[in-house]
C-alpha cells in the first residue's frame, strides 16, 4: 500500500479490525520509510449485474426499482417499511447470487411477485396486474383463481 505522505510504496499492517458492521476490513498501516500511520480500508468488490429488459436494452441492477414497485404494490396495505426493505434485500441476494452477471427484468418481477405473494396477496394482485398487464377483467379473475387455488392448497 502506497504511504499517503511520502509516496513510499512498502507499509506494514499494525492493527486489522472489522468495520461497516462486517462488510469491511479497517487496517492501521506504518510507512516502512517515513514511519507515518495511515488507515486504510479494504473491501469486496461487487461486480455490477445488468438487467436485460424486455426490449432487449440492458441497465446496471437497482434496488431502488424494486422498492418503488413494491412500496407502490403495498400502498395502504399493513406492509411495514422494514418488511419491504427486507423483501428488496432477498431479491437482491438472490440476483447477486445468480452464476450469471446478467439477469431479465422478467426474473426479477417473478422473484417480486413470489415475495409479495408471501407477504400481502391484495399488494400481490396490484403488482401482477400492472407486471402481467391485465387486458380485460377475465384476466384478472383467471390470476385470482389461481391465487385462491393456491391457497386452498396450503
């Protein structure tokens, strides 16, 4: 690691120790030539998964999509933030997890539509009208069949 103040190229690790709750590693490092202390930190670096949407165009993956859709999905329903956050942190682990550093947006709304599923089937049935477009009402009411046969199985 290369001193911050004398540009010498050789330092040694004093101190290491976990930071940003586990998500980094906080070293102390001196300067072999001028003996000056500096912090360094060392991180994973996470290589950017593209979202290939349904017109072919690819986009870097952002939660913060996911989270609109699903805040919007769950609007005046007993959803609670915490709850949406952590719907949006599994989704993420999980296309993060894929072998692949490209996924669909199709994937994606699959994985959305089973976490709301799980949690709130009324924000369920919103978010699969607009992601599924409904055309008319008959294929509204084939989507809630399916969901209350679902049910009926559990």
């Amino acid at each position: 690691m290369k001193c911050p103040f004398c540009d010498y190229a050789d330092s040694k690790v004093i101190d290491s120790r976990p930071g940003d709750g586990g998500s980094s590693i906080r070293r102390r490092r001196e300067c072999m030539k001028c003996g000056k202390r500096f912090t360094t930190y060392e991180k994973v670096e996470n290589l950017p998964v593209m979202v290939i949407k349904k017109d072919e165009t690819r986009e870097p993956f952002d939660r913060g999509k996911i989270l609109s859709g699903i805040v919007k999905a769950c609007e005046k329903r007993p959803v609670h933030a915490q709850t949406m956050d952590e719907m949006v942190d599994k989704i993420e682990a999980e296309v993060r997890s894929l072998d692949d550093r490209e996924v669909t947006s199709v994937q994606i709304g699959e994985m959305v539509m089973r976490e709301l599923k799980n949690t709130d089937e009324v924000a369920y049935v919103r978010f699969a009208s607009v992601y599924r477009q409904f055309k008319d009402i008959n294929t509204f009411l084939a989507e809630l069949e399916k969901l209350l046969a679902d049910k009926e199985k559990k």
